[in-house]
C-alpha cells in the first residue's frame, strides 16, 4: 500500500521561488513592498497559525506578505510540549468537535505534510498506588475512545499503535526510573511528537516563501487596518506602509493589543528541562496524574538530546504579556512534587538545567473574570472580524493550526470578495517531508533526518566539506555548527537568538546557550555563513 504522501487528492499548487529564507532576500522583499503596491493578504505574526496562514493563502494563488516584529516561532509555538495531541483530553471533557478536529490534524502532519518532523512517541502512564482502580479502569476506557478517535480521522495503526496494558516488569523497563513499590503496572498508549516545534513553523515559512509569499521578520506592525499596516523595520528603524486587500491578525497572545475588543485569557503553561542520565534509560514519555485531579497529567518527555522536558502547568495570567513569559519557582516547585509522587530518584532544585514557559491564548468566553480554571476553557479557536474590517484568528492550540489557518483565510477571502482556489494544505508537504520509505533511505544521520527531512543530506555534506562545522557548538550535544550555518543562509536565522533559541534549542539550556554565543556570532558576521578563520 502507498504511504498517503505520495497520493494527494489534489494536485498542489508548484512553488514558484526558492524556500530559502535569509538577510539579503528579506532586504530584498521589505523594499519591494514600500512602492505601495498592495498584496492580497498581509498576515501579522509568523507563529504556526500566522505561518500557516501565508501558506494557505500563497497556495490558492493569493500574494502574500508575512510580518512579525521578533522571528519565527518567536511566542507561543516554541513553547509547547512538542506534542501534536489527538484530542483524547478533550474528549473527557465532552469537547468532541475539538476532539476530532484535533485527531484529523494529527493524522495530516504525520502521514501526509510533515511525516519527517512529528512521529509516534510512546507513553507510560504508570499505576501507582496513587492512581486508584476506579481511575485506573477510566484511563483504560479514555485509551480506548482515543483509538477509536483515530480510527474516526482515519490514521493507520501502523502510524500509531493501539494502547495496552503493561506488567510491572514491562512498565519499569520502559521507565525504570519509577518506584516499584506499590507499582501494578502501566497503560501505554502512542501520539505524536513534534521533533520541535519552532522546527515546524520554519517548515510552514519556508515552503509559503517556496510558494511566492513574503516572509519578513524584525517587521513590527505599528498600526493595523483593513487596507495594510504600517510597519517599521526592526534592524534600520525605517517605517513604512503594506498596502494589502485584506489583513489577517495572527499574533497570539498579543492580539488585543492590535485590535480593540479582543477577550483573552492567557495561561502559563510551564516545562523544566533536566538531563536524561538524571532519569535512567528512558524510552518512553510518561503521563503522571497530578494527585487530586482526574484528568490532568504531567508529561515526561525525552528529547533524543540528552535532555528531558517535564511539563505542564496551567495557570492563569493577569496583566501586561511579557515577550518572553518567566517561569516562576512554584511552577517548578509543583512539577518537582509531581515528578517525586512516582520516581524513585530524587530529583532537587539544583537538577533543573533549565526551564521555560509559554503562553496559551485561550479565549475568554466566561463573561465574569475568574469565572473558570484556564485548564477548563475550551481550546477551540475563532475568527473575528473587527468593525474595520481585521480578521483576528486566536484561540486553538498548535495540533489544529493547519484549519485554524484555513478557516481565518476563508473569513477572509468571503469578506474581501479575493478571488482564489481551494484549500491545498492538508496535501501539501512541507519543505523536508517525504514518505517513510523515502526518509529512511536519506545518506545523512537519523537526527538530521527528523529535524530537517530530505534536507538532511545537504547539512551534513556542509560538514563532509570542512570539519570546523562538524564539531558540536557545545561538547556533549549534538547540534554542529553546519546545523548554525544553515539557520543563517536557508532558515531567515538574523540573530544569536534566532540560532541558538528558535533553529536550534540549545538556549534552553542557560548554560549551554553562553557556552554558543562566541561559535553563533562567528557564524553571523559573515551572512554567507562561512567560518572565518577555517581550521586546517
């Protein structure tokens, strides 16, 4: 049976540019759009939404322009859990619309539009004398519904396995650092995982720029209507017009502060992030029920890396939204106390090499403030229409962005009266996909493989062809510095951040991220990305 990659139902529109984004083609492009020739679609904000909205739109033959006054995945989507969740959550709480829609996106990333970038990750959930019989069978029953969602989106067992119960010998082997003491055993069940997720929002820029659309960051919308934007440029400080048919608001959390009106209630979600070794030999993610709740879990999620993340919270944010959300030491505190309710290894403070949190822009719909939990509000998204005529897209999560971005356009085109194809993008692979098969043929290591797909070989063959960039940026991790000089000439990669934080994730690791700063700015005085001096 073909894989379903290489049979689309609809034959994609062909990229008319290349996908590389970097310093000369933004130049390039932010000049072109001051003579006032207007686009189609401008979108402000460049998250996985955003992002998808530039493709979606560049595919059915509209010009695009996409702004954001920071980088890619500079908000909310480099925060995540790296998970594209098929909605088993939501089903529990009787969001089955959320629920479906969330397994049919699901399905379409890892069988059809990034099967290089979100494969299958396995969980434990273990049965703990914490986790009661009666609980035990309700999680046995959720494993259950949420196989059957799958089958419902259509996604082959063979992309995501069918859940079983575990012995206690088999549970400890997958996860031996848990407690044996009281252990029953485990459920375990499959979903999948993004390798990163600032990784697909690059992914989404890039094949929108392969499709003609304007990607520009450092672009800051000073001023929004329902002819364009007014914008500055973040590296000169030059301020200027997008004229544009239409306007999409995609900026997150950040919306209300572009458009009057918007409601919003933002939740932290945090992660830590500790070393592998510190947790044995971990082959699976793990799901431990937070003590008191039924149907909250905090998530153990091995990274391939060395490093482990541990989240999440949801809490409640009041106030003004930060750029970067901190992370505050109660929510450490409590991922610790979880962490400590099922491990046997005691894992402190000074364990936690790093942490970080994200935002989630979760509608507010309770009409009174504090009406409801923000782990009870619905994560479904809206489209709205502000009186001049701005479509903000908000709410949602990054499983759904590919139909968040689809309805948004759809509001769009219907109000502006564009003329403009069919939705394409739920066959569309992006920049990096292949089959399978195809990926697993790639001459390039596995790791490259799953962070840049049918691009791997050419990353690694910049380290064949000088060895300075095959070394580690950082002894005892494996990002090189060829995976640094690609960021810059084929990934719009303008700063340290974008390379250290965004392309790679060595920053989350404080220590790691000072110990980077000398090879990245290297890499960045010379935008062609070439080492000065090379090593001999």
């Amino acid at each position: 049976m073909s894989h379903p990659l290489s049979r689309p139902r609809t034959t994609p529109a062909p990229p008319r540019a290349s996908s590389s984004l970097n310093a000369a083609r933004r130049r390039r492009e932010l000049s072109g759009l001051a003579d006032g020739t207007p686009v189609d679609v401008l979108v402000v904000g460049l998250g996985a939404t955003g992002a998808g909205v530039a493709l979606d739109a560049a595919t059915r033959g509209l010009t695009v322009a996409a702004i954001d006054a920071h980088d890619l995945a500079f908000g909310t989507s480099r925060w995540s859990s790296k998970l594209i969740h098929g909605g088993l959550r939501y089903l529990a709480t009787g969001q089955l619309d959320v629920a479906h829609e969330s397994a049919v996106e699901r399905g379409v990333l890892m069988e059809r539009t990034a099967p290089h970038l979100v494969g299958a990750q396995p969980f434990v959930m273990p049965l703990t004398p914490l986790v009661s019989r009666s609980q035990a069978a309700l999680a046995r029953a959720g494993l259950r519904a949420g196989d059957l969602l799958r089958a419902s989106a259509r996604t082959s067992r063979a992309t995501l396995p069918p859940p079983r119960a575990l012995s206690p010998v088999e549970t400890r082997h997958l996860a031996p650092a848990l407690r044996s003491t009281g252990l029953r055993g485990g459920l375990l069940s499959w979903d999948g995982k993004l390798s990163d997720d600032a990784r697909l929002v690059t992914a989404l820029a890039r094949t929108a720029a392969a499709h003609g659309a304007r990607i520009l960051t450092r672009t800051r919308a000073l001023s929004l209507d329902a002819g364009g934007a007014v914008v500055r440029d973040e590296l000169t400080g030059e301020e200027t017009r997008i004229n544009a048919r239409a306007v999409v608001n995609a900026t997150g959390v950040w919306a209300g502060g572009l458009i009057e009106d918007i409601r919003l209630r933002p939740s932290r979600g945090t992660h830590l992030v500790l070393r592998s070794e510190d947790l044995g030999s971990l082959t699976a993610g793990l799901h431990i029920p937070i003590p008191g709740e039924t149907n909250r879990f905090v998530l153990v999620l091995p990274q391939g890396d060395g490093r482990v993340y541990v989240g999440l919270t949801d809490e409640p944010v009041d106030g003004d939204i930060p750029d970067v959300p901190e992370v505050p030491e109660t929510d450490i505190g409590f991922l610790l106390d979880v962490l400590g309710s099922a491990l046997d290894v005691s894992l402190g403070r000074d364990d936690v090499i790093g942490a970080f949190a994200g935002l989630r822009p979760l509608l507010d719909t309770s009409g009174a403030p504090g009406a409801a939990r923000t782990a009870d509000i619905s994560r479904k998204h809206a489209v709205l229409t502000s009186p001049d005529g701005v479509v903000t897209v908000v709410g949602g999560k990054l499983t759904t962005y590919r139909r968040m971005a689809q309805d948004a356009l759809d509001a769009v085109i219907s109000a502006r009266g564009l003329a403009a194809g069919p939705c394409r993008t739920a066959w569309l692979p992006l920049v990096g996909a292949a089959a399978p098969a195809a990926l697993a043929a790639l001459d390039a290591p596995r790791r490259l493989v799953r962070r840049y797909g049918t691009e791997a070989p050419a990353v690694h063959a910049l380290g064949l062809d000088d060895p300075a960039l095959a070394r580690p940026v950082v002894p005892g991790h494996p990002v090189t510095v060829a995976e640094l000089v690609w960021a810059v000439r084929h990934e719009g990669a303008l700063d340290e951040a974008d390379v250290l934080d965004r392309r790679t994730r060595i920053g989350v690791v404080p220590d790691d991220r000072e110990a980077a700063l000398d090879t990245a700015r290297e890499v960045l005085r010379h935008e062609d990305g070439r080492l000065v001096p090379r090593t001999s």
